[in-house]
C-alpha cells in the first residue's frame, strides 16, 4: 500500500530531531479510544512528542496539537471520532455533518441488505482489524472548539488506516493521518508539519517494523502495559484488525526483557504482555523463545511480582502456557481466550480455525492446572446466519465453562470484512434481545462464582482509593475488582491481604487482614 506524503521533506524533518523546532511550550492533546493497545499506543505517542519538546494538556482549547487514537472494531466506535472532529471545525459556513466514508455511501447497511436479500455482495481485496470500545467523553470535548488558529488536527489508528485520506476531504482541518502500522514514522511526519508541511499521512501496512520508543510517558502508575506483537495474521471472517493494524510483527525477545528490567527498576511491579493474538508471538531473534518461555523469562525479572497477557488466541494455547503458570507463581492466574460463538457452525463462517469441541481442550488444559486459573472470554451475538439453535450452543457454553467474565458485542458490519457478504444478517432488534439474554444468562454465573470467594483471602494490588473513609480497591491475581477497608492512611501501589465479606456479580467487597 502506497504511503501518500503531501508536501515536502526538509533536511532538518528527515532527521527528527527531538524538540527541532518546537516553539517553547507548544502543547497537545491526546484522547484515545478503544482497547488496551491503543491506550498503549497513545502513551509512546505522548513519549515521542514529550521527547519533542511539546507539553501534554488535558483539554483541545488550549492545545497546539489536538489529536484522536482511533477505534474501528465496531460502527459506534469508529463514529464517535466523527463526531470529535465535527466539534473541531472551523467557524465557516459549512454545517454538514462530518460522516465517515462508510457511513456517506452508507455501504454497510446497503450491503447487510442485499445479503438478506440473497444478492452477492462483490467482495473487497482487503481485509480488517480490533478492539474493546471505551466510552471516553472528556467534558472538556462537549465544547467546540475552532480548529483556526494553526492547530494541527491528527487522526491515529483504526479509523485513519480505514479511511486514510478521504478524512481530508470530509474535515479539511485535520492535518495528519497515521495509521498504527505506519507509528515509527510518526516523528518525522511530525518534524514535517513543523517544518510547515500542511498535510502529512503515514498508511503503510507492509512493514515489519514495530513501534518501539526512547520514551513511554506510562498513565498507569500501577500496571506497565507493553506490546509484544503488533498486528494480526488471523482473518476472522468479522474483524477489520489485520486491515488496519497489518501484518504480525513480533518484538525481539532481548528488547522485550530489557524494558521489564527498566519497569521494575523504575518501581513497576505488574506488566502486562500485549498482542491481538499475544500468543501468537515469534521472536524474531536468534534465540527464538517461545510465547511462554518469554513469559517464564519475565516472570523471573528481579521485582517483577505479576505478569498478565492479552489477548490469547485459541489457536495457538498450549500445554506449554499452562505449565509455565503452574511453574511460576508470579504469571497471573488469568486467561483471556476469546470464543465468539459456542457453536461450530457460526465458528466456520467465523473463519476462527477451531471447534467448540477443539475450544473446549483448550478450556480443559485449564481446568486442570495445579492451581485455579480464572477464564474470561469474548463473544458476539447476531453473526449472519446465527440459528435459535446456534444461540443455544452459545448459552450453554457459558454453563459449561463457567467464565468468570464475559464481554459480548453484538454483532457490527465492518468495511472490507468478508461477512459484510453473507446472507441472513440478524436484525438489530434480534441482536439486542440475544444480547440481554446472554449478559442475564453470564450475571447469574458470576454471581454464583463470586459467592463462593466469601470468607476467602486474596492478595490484593492497590491500585484505587475512594473519597469515602477508609475505602480502597484494587485487583487479585485473577484481576477481580475487590473493594475493601483499611484504617491505613497510605495504601495504593501496595501488595496487602484481603478477606472477602460480601460479593457481586461484577466485584468482591472485603477487608484488609494483612499486608505480604
Ligand atoms: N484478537 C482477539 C481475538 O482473536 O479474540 C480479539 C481482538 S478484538 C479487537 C476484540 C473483540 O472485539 C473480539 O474478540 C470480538 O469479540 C469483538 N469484535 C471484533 N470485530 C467485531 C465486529 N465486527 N462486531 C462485533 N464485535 C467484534
Ligand atoms: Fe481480529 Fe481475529 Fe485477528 Fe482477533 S484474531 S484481531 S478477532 S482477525
């Protein structure tokens, strides 16, 4: 795919510089939707410009540089960005509404559709990308702001790669577009438009380059997020990720240990791996270290007391990942394993590469490790075709599982995705109603699980503190939320012991006993 650079190169851009030619304290802004590797994402794009010179402020008005990390895994989330840059356009008299390619042609309903109507939808040569849409409504975004004034307006990530420059035709006041395969070249796009350039764009997804940074300006005092494997090879029949993330591009396992060393050495105690398929990690250096003995190795970082990784794919969990958590207390004793569906049929025209069958092997090298290992999951309900009956199979997979937590999505048409083309799509009203039986279905078993936690202990991180009196919260191991008192007057960032007293579906409500 062609990277389209509009303007020109100075001599001084091409070096990137940091802090060349950044006016003292020039400011920005950055607000990210999406899932954990966006945020992530969005806290090395703070390192590169803070490495700049630039200065992070907390709301547009006042911000030189305005720009939006994007989501595209669903409709919703990738309008949201729409409506952002609505709010940012300058005084004119143009008052339509800023829409997305997709939704102007309104190409996603045209074609759910011809596929209820049995027409062929023609199929596109691309394919797609991911993740969990978080609601981000700064109050400071409900003012409009007006881009006039030199402020830069970028859009990152999903819905920058999915609509690239037509962005610039829809909101002429954006001024840079960069999708996340492309995040290496943002600090020379940067030094671009400092150097005046009016439009730059960064689309590359051929690249085998990830984005690695000097500086990770980290939001999360408690849990150190790193990417490991950026990227997806996988082609979900559903999903726009490896359209707008690209091809899997694993980190070397020597960088990867280096930073943990720097995290604990900073203060960090918990890391957390990331990947879309995390487990599908490839080192790409001579020593070739397998997923879990990366994650054995990070585990035994001096400091390091927890280690989390996200997301497993089913497909590549094995034994071997089992064993290492068995063998080393500090993995966590949690795996997220994504199902989608509970029946074999949609799990095909899923393109998921396994069974329910071939799932629930997986599942049982769980359920019988040396110690209890919590599963969540996600599913989506409402694919095309999904039968009663296929909605039946997914139900009874939450009973037979027994997740400790689930995060379901109704099923949403994306661009470029090969189910965009396939008949019988299930009507919203029918998605929403699957929905609530699901999420009813899934509270009563969390509810029945997290009583049985009662009167138990549990190591507990202190990562939250009320405004009430002596209210604390923080996560296990098995990263329930547990909410607890404690007279202490400094707590947070510490490793203390927890007694359940009471527990909810979503949470556990307990007292500190002790400190470990
Ligand atoms: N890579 C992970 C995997 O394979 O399970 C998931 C990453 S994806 C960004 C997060 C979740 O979003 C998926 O597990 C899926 O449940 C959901 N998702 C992805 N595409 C979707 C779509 N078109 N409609 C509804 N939910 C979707
Ligand atoms: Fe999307 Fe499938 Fe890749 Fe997950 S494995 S990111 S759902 S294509």
């Amino acid at each position: 795919m062609a990277d389209l650079k509009v303007g020109h190169y100075s001599e001084a851009a091409e070096r990137g510089q940091p802090g060349m030619a950044v006016p003292q304290g020039e400011t920005f802004y950055l607000e990210t939707f999406g899932c954990q590797m966006n945020d992530h994402d969005s806290e090395k794009v703070a390192g590169v410009l803070l490495a700049r010179g630039y200065r992070q402020v907390d709301g547009p008005e006042a911000a030189k540089v305005i720009l939006y990390n994007t989501c595209s895994i669903r409709e919703k989330a990738a309008q949201k960005v729409f409506s952002r840059l609505g709010e940012l356009r300058p005084a004119t008299g143009d008052q339509r509404p800023v829409a997305s390619e997709e939704e102007r042609s309104g190409e996603l309903r045209a074609a759910a559709t011809r596929a209820q109507a049995g027409v062929p939808v023609p199929q596109k040569s691309a394919q797609p990308g991911m993740v969990v849409p978080r609601e981000a409504n700064h109050p400071s975004q409900r003012k409009i702001v007006n881009a006039g004034g030199g402020k830069i307006i970028g859009v990152l990530g999903c819905v920058a790669q999915q609509e690239g420059e037509g962005i610039f035709e829809r909101a002429p006041w954006v001024s840079l577009v960069c999708g996340s395969a492309s995040y290496r070249k943002l600090p020379q796009l940067i030094a671009e438009l400092e150097a005046g350039n009016r439009r730059v764009t960064g689309l590359d997804t051929d690249t085998d380059e990830t984005f690695e940074t000097e500086i990770t300006r980290r939001d999360n005092p408690f849990r150190a997020y790193l990417t490991i494997i950026e990227g997806c090879d996988k082609a979900c029949s559903y999903c726009v990720v490896p359209f707008t993330r690209g091809p899997e591009r694993s980190r070397a396992s020597a960088s990867i240990l280096e930073e943990v060393r720097q995290l604990a050495e900073e203060g960090y105690s918990e890391v957390q791996l990331l990947g879309q398929t995390v487990n599908s990690y490839a080192d790409p250096s001579a020593r070739k270290m397998r997923f879990s003995e990366l994650l054995a190795a990070v585990a035994e970082v001096r400091g390091i007391r927890r280690v989390r990784f996200t997301t497993s794919h089913p497909r590549d969990f094995g034994k071997d990942i089992v064993e290492a958590i068995e063998t080393h207390p500090t993995i966590c004793d949690h795996v997220h394993l994504p199902v989608q569906s509970g029946s074999t049929a949609v799990l095909r025209a899923m393109a998921r590469t396994y069974s329910r069958e071939e799932y629930l092997e997986k599942i049982a090298l769980m359920k019988a490790a040396r110690r209890p290992i919590s599963i969540t999951t996600d599913m989506i309900v409402g694919f095309p075709g999904e039968t009663e009956k296929d909605f039946e199979e997914t139900l009874n997979l939450l009973d037979e599982v027994q997740y400790d937590s689930v995060f379901a999505f109704k099923y949403s048409p994306r661009p470029n995705t090969p189910s965009l083309r396939m008949p019988d799509a299930i009507p919203e009203e029918e998605k929403g109603r699957r929905l609530a039986i699901l999420m009813d279905r899934q509270r009563e078993i969390q509810r029945v699980r997290n009583e049985r936690t009662v009167g138990e202990t549990f190591e507990v991180l202190v990562d939250g503190k009320s405004r009430r009196e002596n209210q604390w919260s923080g996560h296990t191991s098995s990263n329930r939320v547990v909410n607890f008192t404690s007279p202490e007057q400094e707590l947070l960032g510490d490793y203390v012991q927890v007694k359940v007293t009471m527990a909810m579906p979503n949470s556990l409500v307990g007292e500190m006993v002790g400190r470990t």
